[in-house]
C-alpha cells in the first residue's frame, strides 16, 4: 500500500501519514495517527495504535475514514471509508479496512 502511488503528480511515492478519523469531526473526536513514513508495515501499525483507541470500538457518530496525508508538493490527503451504518450509529468494518490494506 505505500509503494509509489500516483494521480497527477499530487499522490506520488509514499505516504508521510495515515491516520484514522472520524468524517467532519477530526477535530473534535480526534484522530487515530497509526502510521508515519519509515514507520514499518501499516496494517500491524493500525491493529497495535486501534488497541489502545477504545473509542473506536463502540457506535460511532459518523463514518470512519482512514486518512492518507501527503506534506509535498502541498498539503494533501486521500480519504477511504472503513465503517457501516448500523441501527444505533456507525461501527467500524474490519472488513473494508482490510479491503482497504490489500489494496482493493
């Protein structure tokens, strides 16, 4: 996943971040930073920082998203949804975020 990924010059090479959130609340359910470039393999990455993040692991007040940030040229990201919609609000899918590492 953070081999050379490219879309008009914006999202070329590896990724400086990921980080998971919540949509529109970034600021006030706070993210879930699990991985800086150089940092290792992403995927074990999310499981170990998702441990220690309880509140992702109940209902969520809006989807979850994992971020993909780029520093340069600018400031950019690219968001990918990994939760559905249930009775009693969103939870997390393990399902789209393994989608979402392999790629798919």
């Amino acid at each position: 996943l953070t081999e050379k990924m490219s879309a008009g010059g914006l999202f070329e090479g590896e990724p400086d971040m990921m980080e998971m959130g919540i949509f529109n609340l970034w600021d006030s359910f706070g993210p879930l930073r699990f991985w800086e470039c150089g940092g290792g393999e992403c995927r074990e990455a999310f499981y170990k920082g998702l441990s220690g993040a309880g509140r992702f692991k109940s209902f969520l007040p809006a989807p979850a998203v994992i971020e993909i940030g780029f520093f340069s040229p600018v400031v950019h990201w690219l968001g990918y949804p990994v939760s559905r919609q249930t009775g009693e609000g969103h939870a997390l899918s393990f399902d789209a975020v393994e989608e979402f590492f392999e790629g798919k």
